[in-house]
C-alpha cells in the first residue's frame, strides 16, 4: 500500500506509513553480500593515501606543502565525481554505467601504481578519487534502485555497512602493505581486487529500468538545485549529514595530535588501528536500516543524535584513560553510522529516476562539514586543548539534535493542518 502526499512545498518524497508494495522481488543475500564488499572495496580507493604520505613524499621529492596535495588530490576527485559522474546513473542503464566506471577504475588504479613524476601521482590521486567515489555511490544508488521499496532501509543499510568496513580497513590495510612491499603494492593489489569484482559484477548484475527518453546531463545538473529547493528531506538531512560529518571529522582530525605526544606517544599505527573500534557501527547498519522499514525513523534519528551527543563525555578522557576513549569512540561511530544509513533510507525513499542526484546532493553536505570538522578540529586542540575540542564536538552534536527537532515540530504542525493534494492507497 503506498500513500503518496503532494504538500505546499512539493516534496519529492514518497512516504508511508502503510506496508509499500513489493515493487521487485528481494535480492537474494550473495549478490547484496557482493554489492556490499564491491561498495567498500570502492570506496578504500579514496583513503589508501592517507597512512602512505611519508612514503610517497619521499618517492617523489615532495614538501610538505606538495605532500599535502595528494590527498587534496584524491578529494577533488570525489566532489567532481559527485558533480559530474554520479547524477548519470539517473540518465540511462544504470548497469552499464558501473561496469563502465570498474572497468575505469582498474585502469586508473594501474596508472597509479606506474607513477613516476609528481604530476602522474596527482592525476592518478585525482582519477582514484572520481572514480571510488562514483562507483561507491552509484553501488548504493543501484542497490535501492533493484530492492522492494518494504526491504529498501535493510539493504542500504547492508551496503552502507559495507561502505563503512571498507573506509576502516582502508588505512590499516594500506599501512600494512606499504611497510611491506612498497606503496605501489598498495594499489597493485587494489586493482586486482576491482578487477576480480568487476567480473563478477559484470555477470551477476541484474538489469534495472532505464528511462525511456533519457534527459540530457546538462538537463539533469539543472534539475539539482530545483530538487535541493523543494525536496524536504534533502532539507532536512542534508544539514543534518553536514553536522554529523562534522562532529566526526572534529574528533579523528584532532585526536592524532593528543594521543602522539606524550604521556601516550601512539604510532601512526595504532592510531590508525584506533579506528577498528568504531566498527561496531558498520555491523549495525543492516539493523538501523531494517528499523527504518519498519516505519522507525524518528526513533532512530533520535537515538543516533543521543548516542553522538553524550559520546563526547567519555572521550573528554583521553589521555588518563584509554578504555574510556574506546568506549567515546564506539558510541560516537555507533550514533554517526545509525544517522548516516537512517538519511540515506528515508532520502532513497524518492522515485528511483532521482537516486543517483539525491545521493550525490547529500553527499556533497556530507564533503562540506567533513572539510570544515578536519579543519577546525586540529585548529581548536592546538590553540584550546582537547576539553575544547570536546566542546566544540558536542555543540556540533546540539545543533545536530536541535535542528532535528525543529524539523519534528514544523512536520507536527503541518500534520495538524489541511492537507492538500490526494491520497493514493491501492
């Protein structure tokens, strides 16, 4: 049963309240398991460079300044495959543009590890970046796409959860390689991967409907802003997904700098490893999106904003205790990734013609306070120390909290007045 509401503000939405109609059959568990391991492979391509800085500055005769552009790199790369890749998977065969973009990112991967020269790096850095980030959210966009709409929180939450394992392992994985066999290994063994995915994607890839007179890509990059002015819940959880990256950027930028110097004196090692902790997180997706079918939304929007507010209380810990730090970090990562997949459950609600600009307009929010969290964070522990640090991540996780709320009271209130429109339960 679908129920379709047009408001004053013309959502784009579909809700419901009722049980949907079994649009597709389910997808069968192997092939969600595939999308979910292809969806993270992916999106380590992004991050490998991280943990690999001393090394490629050394390779290459880099400063500090150049080194620093690397990453710099590998990000501009992600926003432009948000911008330019990403609305395509609304255009035509949603299928053919991953292989495309697998076939491409092994390629690129391969043009990476032969790097010789600074400019060569860059470029590579920059095609890993468009490229991991297309194919990771084109994944997310095709799987909601493929999955009855009763199932489409569950199976988000699945691939997320994958998303999530993949960012994690990313810079343990490449720091464990490099120290081994060089960072040329690290993305020789990536490209192998992709390329051992990309084959078996290529067969096990079912076929989704495309539009019939597909909109020209100009046409579909004029669409976006209109989407972003009437789309209440693109509204709503795009700030949101703003301050929620935020707050976590706020915490894993700044928290380096206390935890290597002394008492502590960590690694490069065993911070990065610090990481692993927040995968409890990923194993929660496929819950939090099961929950979101389930008709749950605001409680699991509620619970997550809780769970990011009062993970600042123990992480104010560190340095005199570490097993409070552990215990901050779970329940940070726990409320962050609860948030995420419950943003891209309810955004994925929408028509599917309109999943992959939605995913890349919310994506584009997620960059913006990833970037602003990453530079404020640092900035704040070396001026202020880490319990301003703390300050600031909870007052991000307030707003958070706060801007939801008023989005509750003004739904109420539109709830209690006149609907207009019809609707529509068959």
């Amino acid at each position: 049963m679908r129920l379709q509401f047009k408001t004053n503000d013309d959502s784009l939405h579909q809700v419901s309240n009722c049980n949907y109609i079994m649009g597709a059959t389910s997808l069968p568990r192997p092939l969600l398991v595939l999308l979910a391991v292809a969806a993270g492979a992916s999106v380590a391509n992004v991050y490998y460079a991280q943990p690999l800085l001393d090394q490629l500055a050394r390779a290459f005769a880099l400063d500090r300044a150049m080194a620093g552009a690397v990453l710099a790199a590998t990000q501009a790369g992600s926003v432009l495959a948000l911008l330019g890749l990403l609305p395509l998977a609304d255009r035509g065969d949603r299928r053919r543009l991953l292989r495309l973009q697998l076939a491409a990112l092994v390629a690129a991967l391969l043009w990476l590890a032969a790097a010789r020269t600074a400019g060569w790096l860059l470029s590579g850095m920059l095609l890993a970046g468009l490229l991991g980030t297309a194919l990771t959210q084109g994944l997310i966009a095709y799987t909601a796409a493929m999955a009855p709409a009763a199932q489409r929180g569950r199976v988000v939450g699945v691939v997320q959860g994958g998303v999530f394992i993949g960012l994690l392992l990313a810079r343990v994985l490449s720091g464990t390689v490099a120290a081994i066999a060089g960072w040329q290994a690290v993305y020789l063994l990536s490209a192998a991967l992709m390329a051992a995915l990309a084959v078996l994607l290529w067969r096990r890839l079912p076929a989704v409907p495309a539009p019939s007179v597909p909109p020209r890509w100009r046409e579909l990059l004029g669409s976006m802003l209109g989407m972003l002015r009437r789309d209440r819940t693109l509204r709503e959880r795009g700030p949101l997904a703003l301050l929620l990256f935020a707050g976590l950027n706020v915490f894993w930028a700044a928290a380096p700098l206390p935890l290597s110097a002394p008492p502590l004196q960590w690694s490069t090692a065993a911070i990065g490893a610090l990481g692993l902790a927040g995968v409890a997180g990923a194993l929660m997706a496929s819950r939090v999106g099961h929950w979101m079918d389930r008709g749950l939304a605001d409680r699991v929007s509620l619970g997550a904003l809780l769970l990011m507010l009062v993970a600042w209380w123990p992480l104010l810990g560190l340095p005199q205790s570490l097993s409070l730090l552990l215990l901050g970090v779970i329940v940070l990562d726990l409320g962050g990734q609860a948030l995420h997949v419950s943003n891209q459950a309810l955004l994925l609600r929408a028509p599917e013609g309109q999943h992959g600009r939605l995913v890349a307009l919310y994506m584009l929010f997620y960059a913006v306070g990833s970037g602003a969290g990453a530079a404020a964070g640092p900035w704040v522990q070396a001026r202020h120390g880490w319990p301003a640090v703390c300050l600031l991540g909870a007052g991000i996780a307030l707003l958070a909290l706060l801007w939801w709320a008023a989005w509750r009271v003004v739904a109420f209130n539109a709830s209690a007045g006149p609907r207009t429109g019809r609707v529509d339960c068959r």
